[in-house]
C-alpha cells in the first residue's frame, strides 16, 4: 500500500492577510517532511475567494515545491478547469512537470462550489461543457504533433504549439475525482486515473475500485492499483476526549464544506456530499481513519481488502505529530508487501 | 548603479520537445549564479506560441526560482494582461510574492506580437481595454479590504477576496514597459515603475528618465532612481572576430522580434521597434553593451551621465562566462558611489 497526502494550506486564523505567509510556510514543512518520511505524493486544492485562505493558485504553489523537494509527486486535487484559459494551464502544467522531473499527477474537475461558480460569475449549469472543452484543448495541446488550431463554444485558438513540452510522456496524467460508476468505467477507458472521496464506507469504495478495474481489464491493459487513489481522514486519538475533538473537527469540516457547496439562496439547496445515512459521528468512524494507531491499521486492512492499495491521508489540523505517527507506526504494517510488489511490477511492465 | 537581467530560457535547438528541460536547467543555473554574483534582480519574459521554447508560464517558473534564490528580486518583463483572467493573475503573483517574500517585481503589458494575438484569438484592437481592466481587477484585488465585485466588458465576478495577500504592501510593484513621454509622465503619477527599451540611444533613455522623475518630483515625492530600468544587450566581445560574432547574434535577434511583431499577412507592417535612424551595426554600437569590458564600462558611464542607476543585462547566449566577466571587471565600478548610496537613502526613507 501506498500513501499521500490530500489538502492544502488554509488560515484558520481572524487575520487572513496576517497569518497567510506563516499558514503556507507551515505548509511547505509539512509536504518537505512528508517526503522525509517516505509519503507517495501529495495531492494540493484549488479554492478561490474563500475567505480563509485555501491556496487559489495551486500550480504556482507546486512549483516551488518543486525546487523544495525531489522525489515526492506532485498533484493538484483538483485543478477546476471551467476557471482557466486552458492553453494557459497547459502551459503552466507542462512548466510544473518540467521543473519537477516529471512529478506532476494533474488533477482535474469541474468545479462543486456554489460560492466559486458565483465569484467566477460562470453558470453552474455551463460546468460539464466547459470541462469538456477545456480538457480537450489540453489533450491537443499535450498530443499534437505541431501546431494546432481550436474553435470551441469559450474557447478559440489560432495556430498555437504550447510550450514547454511536458517531461512525461505523453503528458502529465490526468487524475480525476469520481463516485458514479458510469463515469469511473468511462474515466478508465480514457486512461484517467482517479480519485475516490473520503465519504464512502469501505463497500462501496471496493465497488468503485472494482468498476474502474474492471473497464481497464475490458480493454486488454493491466489494472494498476496506484491508478486509483482514495482520499481518507487521518484523526489519529489516543483516548476518549482525544476521539470527541476530531469528531468535532470533523463535524466543523464537513458543514464547512457543505455550506460552500450549497447556493445559500436555495430554499433546498443539493448536496454534492454523499449521504451515508447514519449520523455524523457513525459516519465519521466508518469513513475515516480515527483511533489509535493500531485501530487505523485495522481499519487500512479492511481497505485493503477491498483492493485499494493507495490512500491519500486528509489531516484537517495539518500536525507534523501526527504525519510521523502514522509513518512510524502505521505505514510499516504495510511496505513491501506481496501485493503492493505486484503493483511495482506491473507498473514497471506498463 | 544596479544590475539586474532581462529575458529568459529559449531553445535555439532544431528539437524543442527533447531541448526544453536542459534550457530550462541551464536558465535556471544562469540566476542562481546572477544571484551569487550580486545582480539585483531578474524581469523574465513571457511569451507563447513561439515554437522556440521560450518561458510562457513566467510566474509558475518564478515561483520554482523562489525556492532556488534568496535575495535576487523576481520580475516578469512583462506578463501581457489581455491573455490572463486578472483574478486567477492576481493569485498567482501574490503566491510568487509570498513564496519569495516579497520579492515580486509585476511587470505587466498590453502585448505587442502579432502571433499571440493570432493565436488567442484576440483583436489586437482590444488590448488596450483589456489591459486596463484587468489592471483595474488587480488593483481592487489587492487594495480592497473584504470582498469586491466587477462587472466589466470582458470580465465579471461578484462579491469575492483574492487570496495569498501579497507580502509586499500595498501589493508588488508593478512596472511597465514604455518609451513615449506622456505615457512615461501617467504611470509615473501612478505609482507605476517604468521598464526602458533596449533600442534607444542614451539621450533618449535619459529624456525619458526626466519625464519619469520630473512627474514624481511634481507630485512632491522623492524620486527613486531604481524606479526606472533600463535593459541593454550585453554583448562582451574581446577582438575584432568576436565583435563580428556579436553584430551578427543581434542582427538575428532583431529580425526574430520583427517576424514575431509584425503581421506576415500585412502588405507593410508596422513595426512596434523603435526606429534608429542609422545602420543595423550602427544602432548596436550606439544602443548596447558592446565590446570589452572597459569598453563597456565607458557605455554605462554615458548611461549614468543621463541619470540611469539601474541597468538590465540582455545576454542573447545567456552565458555563464559574459555574466562573471561583466561582475569581475565592470561591476565594480559601480559599486558604492556616492550616487548609489544616495539611491538606498531615499530608498529607505520612501
């Protein structure tokens, strides 16, 4: 099994414009020791206009982890392709592979905030089309050979080459966030990697796992397991009021994210969460890894069981405490096994 | 008097898909020793869809360099507006401005190639509008307190916060290219840095450097020499065949700018390059840093009589040698004179 890092820098701090320097720096420890300790990757938001500092400009960011590190891979989770010009992204992409060695995992999607689509004054309703076009120009750009042109509904391009060229071959994989088994059978045909989200009980991430298996050894190509990763809540708690805390940060989480979901004008606004149907503190225990070192063990072997070999650690408080915690008490439990040696080999083969 | 650099990684290779990165590489070798060397600063370019490998995503690779440098300031000579969605630009600076803490000089521009306009699709009619309203978003980006809307022709958002703040207050200087005395007047009264071309004669450059300061002093501010930059070829040539050598290397740089300005499709294209008035081999001897180093020396001599302090290096070959011999046998010269120390006073009493 496999393990990194899914989040990124956020001010929980009143003084926004004072403490986001301190909050990135802190940050950059934190993705620095990460790779100290042996962490797979790192998978960065993208947010704008939050109000609590979450990082806007995630490529840029990346870059200079770029210099800052040398062997950890680094992602955006997710790049909210409706926002950008995409031959600029491209380009920006293409510049963060580059100067990282061919480490970038490019994470994209169509973007859930109601708040963003809002500020961005973009319909909601022009996401998956934008998405679309987007993707495409990229495709071109990362896949012609010379120049090309494009004519789209947003987008238009006149005999354009983008540079640099991406170091990976190629291009930078693509990674994207799914839950619909439809669109993960549909990603895997495309030779999308993915992302699964951290609400889901261990169930149905092995039927999403098993989907997206499934449509790849439909095409004759070898499943690898690192292809899907799953995003899971790290809430290490030692004792019983330890327990109560990161219940409690994880209540705050998840109705932060709810109420940045929603349009708040809506009389009911849907959510993009899932609903697990058990109350909060339930949900929490199934769907994250929460307890002591040996419990978060147990819970990463049910995991496993369900094929997932590649868990992206969520920690809302960001402790370097807790990342060498789990490195030295929890990772051990899983390196070097027979089945992640498979992974290896078939990843060599691909 | 200070020096710095202007431009950026190209790719003079036949194969631009296996060059790039080694470019990139060696660019990047080139600021790290600038900045052991003592230069003040690096402006880098950007432009795209060039097929020569030059830098396109300038503040992505700033932010690498972030990581990479300590002390060199970090510019972009110039980020052309009209291509970039002035909010996601804001983010991105402010990123390289913390990240770098505080060493982000904002060089911005209305774009002048033919080809980038072709190839975004963008009327050359427009750039002047466009600049100035994303120029505007920028500046309430970065000058509103709390949350700020936007409706204008080309770009809207409604109620956001543009997040990292910047470190420097009240956000990065912004610097502008120009050569006409009425625009050098306004930006001047703006608050503005001035960026000076690389093709004028030193009179020229020092009429300009009056308007500058004279518009500063007539506002009741202490004028700052390190305002104005002024880039020169630098074109280090120890004998009669290298000085050849050098002639011909400028000769083909002009004559790339002019191709990639002007519209091929134009029975007679206006050419954005200042006219000299005198032979290609002529306007070289007059306009850059041609020859020895005491050659050289003499050159900036006459730059300083017109009241230049701040000098930016353009070395076509970008080469380790050009850049240690000028900071061996001509930096020197320049360091510690009255005239400079004068410029730090007023620089830490502004």
């Amino acid at each position: 099994m496999k393990f990194g890092l899914f989040g990124g820098a956020t001010s929980h701090g009143s003084n926004v414009a004072i403490d986001s320097g301190q909050d990135y720096r802190r940050y950059i420890d934190y993705i620095c020791e990460a790779e100290r300790l042996g962490f797979h990757s790192v998978f960065m938001v993208e947010h704008h206009f939050t109000g609590f500092n979450q990082v806007s400009a995630s490529l840029t960011f990346l870059a200079y982890l770029a210099a800052r590190t040398s062997k950890i891979r680094l992602g955006t989770g997710v790049t909210v392709l409706p926002w950008h010009n995409p031959a600029l992204l491209a380009e920006q992409a293409a510049t963060v592979d580059m100067l990282s060695n061919g480490r970038l995992d490019f994470g994209v999607g169509r973007g859930y905030r109601y708040a963003e689509f809002s500020g961005f004054c973009i319909p909601m309703s022009e996401a998956q089309e934008r998405y679309d076009e987007a993707l495409d120009v990229i495709r071109k750009a990362w896949t012609s050979s010379g120049r090309f042109s494009h004519h789209g509904k947003h987008w238009h391009y006149d005999n354009v080459v983008i540079e640099p060229a991406p170091t990976q071959s190629p291009h930078p994989p693509f990674w994207v966030g799914a839950g619909n088994l439809d669109v993960i059978r549909t990603v895997a045909r495309e030779g999308i990697k993915v992302l699964l989200d951290q609400l889901s009980v261990p169930e149905v991430c092995g039927q999403r796992l098993a989907a997206y298996r499934e449509a790849v050894e439909g095409q004759g190509r070898v499943f690898n397991p690192l292809d899907v990763g799953l995003t899971r809540g790290l809430h290490i708690a030692m004792n019983a009021a330890e327990r109560d805390h990161q219940h409690a940060l994880r209540a705050q989480f998840l109705d932060h994210v709810r109420r940045l979901t929603v349009n708040p004008n809506a009389a009911a606004g849907t959510l993009a969460m899932a609903a697990t149907g058990s109350s909060p503190r339930e949900a929490t225990e199934k769907t994250t890894l929460i307890g002591t070192p040996d419990e978060i063990i147990g819970r990463l072997k049910v995991l496993e069981a369900q094929g997932i070999e590649y868990v992206l650690l969520m920690d809302l408080e960001g402790s370097l405490d807790s990342l060498r915690t789990f490195a030295r008490e929890v990772m051990p439990e899983f390196s070097g096994t027979a089945r992640e040696t498979r992974a290896e080999t078939q990843l060599a083969a691909a």
